[in-house]
C-alpha cells in the first residue's frame, strides 16, 4: 500500500502563498514587503482554484508564487531594512528620554544607505533588456518631473528627474533618435528608436498640478526610486556609447533662469569644445548621429556598405519628398522641399484586397536634416519646452524666442534677420491705429522697435505649431499656408494608427473609401436637396409674382390679363429675331404657361432638371433593383453553404460576420457625418 498523501501539500496548497504567510516567512513589514517586491519585479499571481490555493479558506487574499518567496530570502536588500527597523527604535528610545541630539545624530551617521545597482544588473541582463523595459520609466520620471513639491514629493527627488529627463532629450537630439510625436488630451507622446528599441513615453503639458490626497505617492515614490536608479544606467550607457562625457556639465544659474535643455552643456571624450550648443556649429550633424548610433561593430559593417551623398549640405530649395502637385501650386514656399538622393525600397501586394504592409522609412540622416536650413522663432503664448526639443531632435541648431520665456535662446530678437520661421498660436490681429500725428509713437532708444501691433516681418514664414508635429510624423516638409495663423488646420491623426482593409480612413476622399450603394444613397439623398432647394426657389418667385401682381391690381383699378410679353414689343425687333430665338423664345412661353396652369390648378410645377431626373429615375430603380437581386442571391448562396458546414466552424463564420458588420456599419455612420459636414460647408 502506497504512502498516503498529506491534503495541501502539492499542487495549488504548495505553488501558491497569500500575502500573510510571505511577510512573516520574510520577517519584515507590510511597507517594506510591497517596496521589496517593486524593487525586484515581483507582483500577485492569480491561481486558477483560489478555493485549492487557500485550502479551502474562502477569505479573500493575495497570492504571491512560493519560489518568488523563496528567492526573496536571500536578499540583501532585507539586511538593509532590519537595519533601518533597528536604527527607529534607537532613535525613538532618545527621543523619548529628551536626547534630541543624541536623535539627530543616529539619523545621520547610522541611516543605511540603500543602493539598486545589484537589482538594475540582476533584472537586466543585457542593454536591450533594460531599453525595451523604458517606456513606464520615462513616462513615470516626466510625470514627477512637472509635478509640485509638497510633503509627500520632495525637491529633491523632482530636480532628479528633472535632471535625467534631460539629459535623456540631450541623447535624443545629440543621435536624432526621435521618429513620431503625437498630440492627445493626455499630454505629448514621442517615440524614439534607440538600437533597434522602439520606446514610447508621455509627457504631461506645462499646466499647474493639484496634488490630491486621495493617490497613495508612498507607492509611486518606490517606482520613482527604482526608475532613476535605472534610467542613470541607460543614460550613461547610451553617452559613452555615442563618445559623451557623462554626466554632461550643468549651469546652476542657467537653470534657475529657465533655460533647461540650454543648461546642459555635452562634451566628447576626444573633443575639448562642447559639441551642442543652440546655435554651435562646431561638429556635422550627420558624422555625429552616426557616431551616436552605431556601436563598434555596427561601424564596421556600415563603413563597408556604399556611402551616399551627404544630404545635411544639400539646398532647401530642392526636394524628392514633395509631390509635383506641390511644386506646381504657386502657393507653395519653396523653402518647404528637402534633399534626399537615397532611394527607399516599396513592397507591394499582389492581392489588392489584402492590407496595406508597412513600408520602410527613412534613416536618422533624413530626420537629422529636416529643419536644419532654418532659424525658428517662437512667440510667447507657444510651448517653448515640447517645440524646442522637437525642432532641435531634427536638425534645427538656431531657435530662438522671448527672453520671458527663460534663458538658452539663440536670438531673443523678434526682429533677427536670420529668421526664417516664427511660430505663432493667436489670430491674426488688425493693425494698431495711427496716432494724432498719423505716425504712431516714435522710438528714442538705439534699439530696433518691435513690430506693430498685427504687423509680420516680410520675408517670414508664420506658422501654427501644429506643422511642426505634422512635418515630423509624415517625414517632410508640408505647405506653410494650410497652417497660417488663424487659418482652419488639417486633422491632427495618430502616426500609430495604420489603415486596415474596410476600416474607416480619414485621409482617403469620401468617395473612394465607399461601396457603390452608398455612393449611390449618397447621390440619391444629394438629389432630394436638390429637389427641395429648387422647389423652394419656385415658391419664393409665385410669392413674388404674386406680390407684384397685387401691387399692380392697387395701383389700376382696371382688370389685366395676362399676355405673352412679346405682344408688347415693337415690329423691328421681331426682324432681328433669328429662328435660333424664335424656339428659345417658344420654348420659354410654353415653360411660363405650364406655370400660369399649374398656378391655377394649384400645384406645383417642376423644372427643367427635375423632369430629365425623373426620366433617369427608372434606369435607376431598374439598375437598384438589379443590384439587389444579385445582393440576396449571393446571400442565399452563402446560407445554403453555411448549412453544409459543421455547427463549429458555423458559429466561428457567424462571428466573423457579426464583426464585419459591425465594423461596416461604424464605417458607414463615420462616412455619412463627414459628407454632411462637407456638405455644409459648401453651402
């Protein structure tokens, strides 16, 4: 007879531990539990059978794996916690006997100093590991990085990731790493490409926070901990690979003025001068995202491959990306094209009716130069912080704006000649009027008097902020003028979001997107306005004839009666009638007494286009009609296959069916709210 086995001793009793037996298995505190378990990446597990896993307690608890608490054991992180337990009794027992120096003193010689150099290494093995795990970090360390101080946020741990978050742009526009950037309610998405990584992260806007009481920031703050100790190590990876001293030197005045970005200055290991300043010039754009993106080895491989032409020296006036639609619109800036001599593969499908594949784009050297030729100029009520990263991430080494909005500007001169675009975010104003003299108030000073109230500088460009994000997420320059102040922008659609057979497109025309049937409702429901629009018009001249007709009635007390209006005319101008007139003329007397006929009957008379519609309209129910037998044919082709196949594979069609027409019909209600509106904004 076999051993008998013990009931909770295997199984789901075994592999599975609440969160009870955990802290007390590890003789540590609850706050300490949950911070030890941030730290090492270990979270609640859900077990299949709660019942079998708490052996049969129906107490609703937290289950954590057994080996996750076992390997918690060793360690060394819970020294560190017994130490700082130890030191708060020590401390509350010098308290408590009046020795507030004797306190002072234990708190700030004896305080473990707790260090997650081992836990970065252990939980990320390699580099890539620790890029492919940023995008919660990022977004985690800008949060906190706009956020207030208060009693549960120090200073200190806001001008962290203040610091690192910049330092991390730095990288960003020093390797042109920066590939699409998008607009939503929640704040600034950017995605970069660093080594083959695609990162996403979100940056809140430059808006007042209010700290509520009801976010538990003990919990946010471990994360916060963790994520500056990690995103230290991947920015000093990622400077000494590009041949960057880390850390880059830091203006303290510089940053207590608001310049940010401008506070930091880069220095290479082989290079004494700094290597990015707003507006230096002391290094090629392209030798230094080259040198920032590859490794050693990727080097190597590339220096073996084909150079091309340099595209950083190329005119502004010259693109391959612009169409020659483009080109031929007068409208057009020139400076709007760019330079590209590299030719990119396209794939394409042999099948029209499958989806679109994903096309490759260009490498860091075309977004190194997409604004390099210009000098941007930013107005005070645009966002200097997301602009300024954006335009310097593409090239762009001259930005200027208002010395209101801090300190880093190339130009706090609106009036620099050197400026080729000036983003705005006001309508257009009018003019300030003239003084008494009509001359206006003169200036006394030697400087150069700012433009009026209203008034542009000839020769610029101004533009909504909106092109710039535009630009970036398409690859190329677009036309300044559909972004002009005050003008009605273009849609602003997410980069990430690709068209998929049958869904809904907004860039494609309405009537290319759309089946035949509603092409044809469309049409159909255009007539009927149509109709009504005309009709109406008809009213309107009865009533007015009719007014006409009353006025005169007033005015001769003798009765009229209604009389061809050629009968009045002189004989010399019926022989210079030709017959061309005489049929017009017949043609529109017999128009004119349809109308006095259906006036009397008390009806209404229909138009010349309405008639011929009418005479369409047969051919057209016919053809409807045609459409609609095929449509249920094919239907009932396609029941009476259903029933030749298995219940399973039935149930799976049906719901295949039941997405598409769902899909179908929210693609159907998208298209018709966009024709109304284009509709009425023709009218």
């Amino acid at each position: 007879m076999g051993k008998i086995k013990k009931k909770g001793t295997s199984g789901q009793a075994k592999n599975f531990i609440t969160r009870t037996q955990a802290v007390r298995k590890l003789q540590i505190a609850l706050p300490d539990f949950r911070r030890l378990c941030i730290f090492k990446g270990i979270y609640p597990r859900e077990p299949r059978n709660k019942k079998k896993a708490a052996k049969n307690s129906s107490q609703a608890t937290t289950f954590y794996y057994t080996k996750d608490i076992q390997y918690l054991l060793h360690e060394p992180l819970l020294q560190k916690f017994r130490e700082h337990k130890t030191l708060g009794k020590k401390i509350s027992r010098a308290l408590g006997r009046g020795e507030v120096g004797d306190a002072a003193r234990l708190e700030k010689t004896q305080t473990p100093r707790i260090t997650l150099d081992h836990i970065i290494k252990e939980r990320y093995p390699t580099f890539v590991d620790a890029l492919r795990d940023l995008d919660d970090a990022l977004s985690m360390l800008f949060l906190f990085a706009n956020l207030p101080s208060t009693s549960t946020i120090p200073p200190k741990t806001i001008a962290l990731c203040q610091r690192l978050c910049l330092e991390f742009q730095h990288y960003i526009i020093v390797s042109h790493s920066l590939r699409k950037t998008f607009l939503s309610i929640k704040g600034i998405y950017y995605q970069a490409t660093i080594q083959g990584q695609d990162i996403l992260w979100l940056v809140p806007y430059k808006f007042v926070q209010r700290v509520t009481g009801d976010i538990d920031f003990r919990i946010m703050g471990t994360f916060v901990e963790f994520y500056t100790t990690l995103l230290g190590f991947v920015n000093f990876r990622l400077y000494t690979s590009a041949g960057l001293i880390y850390p880059p030197k830091f203006d303290a005045r510089s940053e207590e003025r608001g310049a940010e970005l401008g506070a930091f200055t880069l220095e290479g290991r082989d290079i004494a001068t700094p290597l990015l300043t707003n507006g230096a010039t002391t290094d090629d754009a392209a030798h230094l995202a080259n040198q920032a993106e590859a490794t050693a080895r990727a080097q190597a491989a590339a220096n073996s491959l084909p150079t091309t032409e340099d595209t950083s020296t190329a005119e502004p006036n010259t693109s391959a990306d612009i169409d020659d639609e483009t080109n031929d619109d007068p409208t057009a800036d020139p400076s709007t094209t760019t330079s590209s001599n590299t030719i990119i593969d396209t794939f394409t499908t042999t099948d029209p009716t499958a989806d679109t594949l994903i096309q490759p784009t260009g490498g860091s050297t075309i977004a190194s130069t997409l604004f390099a030729p210009f000098t941007f100029y930013l107005s005070r009520e645009t966002p200097r912080q997301p602009l300024e990263f954006l335009l310097k991430a593409f090239g762009c080494k001259r930005v200027g704006w208002d010395a209101v909005l801090g300190d880093g500007h190339f130009t706090s001169n609106e009036l620099d000649t050197n400026i080729t675009h000036q983003i705005v975010d006001r309508p257009p104003q009018e003019p300030a009027p003239e003084t008494e003299n009509g001359i206006g108030e003169q200036n006394t000073s030697d400087e150069v008097a700012p433009p009026a109230r209203g008034g542009r500088v000839p020769g610029r460009i101004y533009i909504q902020p909106q092109w710039v994000w535009d630009c970036i997420n398409q690859g190329k320059l677009l036309r300044p003028d559909l972004y002009a102040p005050g003008a009605d922008l273009p849609p602003h659609l997410s980069p990430w979001v690709r068209a998929t057979r049958g869904a809904y497109d907004p860039t494609v025309p309405v009537g290319k997107d759309e089946d035949e049937s509603m092409a044809e409702a469309a049409v159909d429901e255009n007539d009927v306005d149509a109709e009504d629009e005309e009709v109406d018009e008809d009213d309107d001249e009865d009533e007015e004839e009719e007014e006409e007709e009353a006025d005169d009635s007033t005015s001769t007390p003798t009765t009229t009666t209604v009389t061809a209006p050629v009968a009045a005319d002189d004989d010399d101008d019926f022989a210079s009638f030709s017959a061309s007139d005489a049929e017009d003329e017949h043609d529109t007397l017999s128009q004119h007494q349809r109308e006095l006929l259906a006036e009397a009957a008390g009806t209404k008379t229909l138009t010349e286009s309405s008639r011929q519609k009418q005479k369409q309209k047969p051919a057209q129910n016919k053809a409807q009609k045609a459409k609609a037998k095929e449509a249920r044919e094919k239907e009932e082709a396609v029941e009476r296959a259903k029933m030749m196949m298995p219940r399973r594979k039935r149930k799976l069609l049906e719901k295949m069916q039941f997405g598409n027409a769902k899909k179908d019909a929210e693609k159907d209600k998208l298209v018709a709210k966009r024709r109304k509106l284009e509709r009425e904004g023709k009218r």
